[in-house]
C-alpha cells in the first residue's frame, strides 16, 4: 500500500501555490495524498510568518498535529514555508517532535526526502539556517490542483519595496519574475484542467518582469494571455498604487476576460505615516487616483488594505485614514493592526501605539468599512450578475455556494444560489439579498 501524504497550507494565496506544487512532487515520488492527517503517514506543514497571529496560528497547528502522534499510528511532521525559512533554528531547538524542518529554497525536496529515508527518528536538518530563497521557476513540480474552478497563478515572487513594517523581503528574497512563456504556458495547463478564473499575484504584480527585461511588463504579459477554452475570467491582485498607468487600464478595458477588478494596498493615508512606512504618496494623492480609476474603467470593484497602530499614528493621523475611507469609499477593506516584525526597521521605530488604542482604531475603522460595504452592496441587489459557481451546498434543495465577478476568493463572501447547476458553470444570477456578509439569489440562466 503506498505511504499517505497530507500538505497543510497556511497563509496567503502564493503559499497555496506553493502547496500544490508540493503535492504535485510527492505524487511523482510515488506517495499518495490524502486530506485527513490522522490517516497520514507524513504531515506537511507549510506555514506563515508574515505577522505576528500568522506565526501564532502556524505554531498552534504544529503543536495541534504533533499530538496526532499520541495515537497508535505515528506520522512523521515535516515543516516548511516561511516560518521555516525565518525561524528555522527556533522550531527545530523549540518543537523537537518535528522530524524535519525544510526552508522554502527545498520545500519542492521534501519528497525526495522523505522516499530516501531522510525522515527517521528525529533525524532533522540542522545548520545555521536557510540563506534567502533562490527562485528556479523551471524547476517547479507541476502542480496538484484542488477541485475548485479557480487557481492562482503566481508570476513573480519575493519584493524589492522595503516596506518598513514588512518582513517578506527577508522570508522571501528580491524579487523574481517568471518569464513570460512559462506564466503562458501555465495559463494554458489551467485553462486546459479546467479552470475557469485565473487570480494573477505576486508581493508586487505590478513590478512584473523589471528583473528579466528591465522595464515592467505586466501589460506585456497581459496581451498574451487569450486563446482559452475554459477559462473566463482573469483576476489581477496586489498592485500597488504607482504601478497603475494608462497602459495598463487600456490592456484591462481591452481584454473581456480581466475583470475589473483591482486590489490596491494603499496600507494608509497619513504623508507622514506613508514616509515612516518607506511608501509612497498620501491620501489626496490616492483619492486621485481612485477617482481617475473610476472614471477609466466602468464599474470597477476596488479592494484595499490598511494598517491601524503603526509607531508614531496620533489620533489626528487616525482621523486623516478615517477621512480618506469615507471618500474613497472602496468595495473591500481588510483592516490589520500593526505587528512589529524582528529585522524590520518599523520594529525600531519609536512611539509605539498603545495596544488598547490599535483595537479601538482596527474596530471603529472596520466599522466604518462594514458600513460603506453595505450601501455599496445594496445597490447591486435586485439586478443580473454573472456568478461562478463553486460547490454544492444542498443538493436536493439546488443550492450552491457561488462567486459573482466581484467577489475575489476567500476574501469577499460568497454569493448563495439556488437552481439547476454545477461546480464550475459561470452562470446569471438575480440577486434578492445582501445579509451583511454574503449575497443570496437564483439562478436565472
């Protein structure tokens, strides 16, 4: 019987891509996957360390499924990702019932690893830590896909910002494009497994392609991906505000499977809290932007993020984010509270937010976005939208859990249906109810 292997991701959209590319080499190794740990032979690990409750949740889960091993079927518990690649001493002194710890430039050997016998015992890996990760794109396993109609296609990895506040430079390296060929030829193997929505990402889509032909060439890279037969809709996730140009709104208004849809980490609008962050800009700039936005591109869903609490926020910079997200009025907003993160500059910084007062701010400003949320999502209630439909909830009754265009995945709701259908459809839906999380309608072709 061939050994079982179960692959827990935590994290962000670019470790699921890792994920799967891992699942795809221990398939090659000759093991078999399976979703249920406890009836694994190896459990692997690929954990987060962008902030602080990511790292918590990736230590919880380790500690979590090594008590699997108090049953009588021992698994080996393998773990990588980047808190494997910043922590990798600390786990491996910290948790020694971890058999292997693997930093992100190896995570795609584990399978080697594990078919030679590396894994025995508490034979681990030991050393001074990983070095930055090393990118061969080339190299990467294909992938194993869930059976969802949508995948991620991941075009460049690593960032070269230097955000203070950010560590992602320090897991993940610079920043490396893939070439535009293989993110093409990859496009193709998605469309031609079947999937209908692909969500582009990268740290910095934007900055697409500067390390390979030394200019940006993400509208180079949108021109070429046409030609499908399944897939429908293409998605373009974290672009910072100054990669956004003309070119680019031209590719997106040119192409009818880019939604548009955009996701702007604008991450504040203080000037001098943008300077302490080492970003660019400031809030009148970005409602400028927000408003030629909108004016270039007919119905454009806009998605953003903020940070609450970094060092030095007074109640009058605070009040100058709450100004500007009451005229920006963005679709989306996801509100995190400053984390300081070892080896970052921010983590130096002084005037340190109190921690009652980053709880009071994340709570009132994402009050105030529930409520720009909710008139925004009124007003498409009563009207056809396309939806994709993603999984069957009740069969018998035909209800399924669907996506309209824009709702990106795990991050916006889900759009409820019912009627006849199925996994993977890209149907049209009446919209009779926005319930403050998720939209619910039929299915009315």
């Amino acid at each position: 019987m061939l050994e079982k292997a179960t692959v827990i991701t935590l994290g962000c959209a670019k470790n699921s891509v890792d994920s799967e590319h891992i699942k795809g080499s221990l398939v090659k190794s000759g093991l078999s996957l399976t979703e249920d740990p406890e009836n694994a032979d190896y459990i692997i690990i690929n954990t987060c360390g962008f902030i602080e409750a990511a790292k918590q949740e990736s230590i919880n889960t380790i500690l979590e499924l090594v008590e699997l091993n108090n049953g009588p079927k021992k698994k080996k518990i393998v773990v990588t990702g980047c808190l494997a690649q910043r922590y990798y001493n600390e786990l491996l002194k910290e948790i020694p019932e971890i058999d292997l710890v693997v930093d992100i430039s190896r995570e795609y050997e584990i399978a080697d690893m594990l078919k030679n016998g590396t894994v025995t015992g508490n034979d681990i890996a030991t050393g001074n830590g990983p070095a930055s990760p090393v990118r061969d794109f080339s190299a990467y396993p294909q992938r194993i896909l869930s059976s969802l109609p949508y995948a991620y296609l991941q075009i460049a990895d690593g960032c070269n910002n230097r955000c203070s506040y950010c560590a992602i430079p320090l897991i993940r390296g610079t920043y490396k494009s893939k070439p535009i060929e293989q993110v093409v030829k990859e496009a193709h193997w998605l469309d031609a497994n079947g999937i209908k929505e692909i969500n582009i990402i990268a740290q910095d889509t934007g900055n697409y392609g500067y390390d390979l032909y030394e200019r940006k060439s993400l509208t180079d890279l949108l021109k070429t991906l046409t030609g499908f037969t399944n897939a429908e809709w293409i998605r373009l996730l974290y672009l910072q505000p100054y990669n956004i140009n003309d070119e680019l709104i031209e590719v997106i208004n040119g192409n009818r499977l880019i939604l548009p849809y955009i996701d702007i980490p604008f991450q504040h609008a203080s000037p001098k809290i943008l300077r302490a962050m080492n970003r660019h800009g400031a809030g009148s700039d970005y409602l400028g932007q927000i408003a030629w936005l909108r004016r270039m591109i007919p119905d454009v869903v806009l998605r953003t993020s903020i940070i609450v609490g970094f060092p030095g926020e007074t109640d009058a910079d605070f009040e100058e984010l709450i100004e500007f997200v009451k005229k920006a009025d963005f679709d989306y907003l996801g509100v995190f509270e400053y984390s300081p993160e070892e080896g970052t500059k921010a983590a130096e910084l002084k005037g340190r937010v109190s921690e009652d007062t980053v709880k009071e701010r994340y709570h009132e400003l994402s009050a105030l976005q529930d409520s720009l949320s909710q008139r925004r999502s009124l007003q498409r209630v009563e009207k056809v939208h396309d939806a994709l439909i993603e999984n069957i909830v009740k069969s018998e009754e035909g209800l399924f859990e669907a996506r309209a265009w824009w709702q990106a995945p795990e991050v916006d709701g889900f759009t409820y249906v019912t009627g006849s259908s199925h996994p993977g459809q890209i149907i049209k839906v009446y919209i009779d109810e926005f319930d403050g999380c998720d939209f619910h309608g039929k299915i009315v072709i």
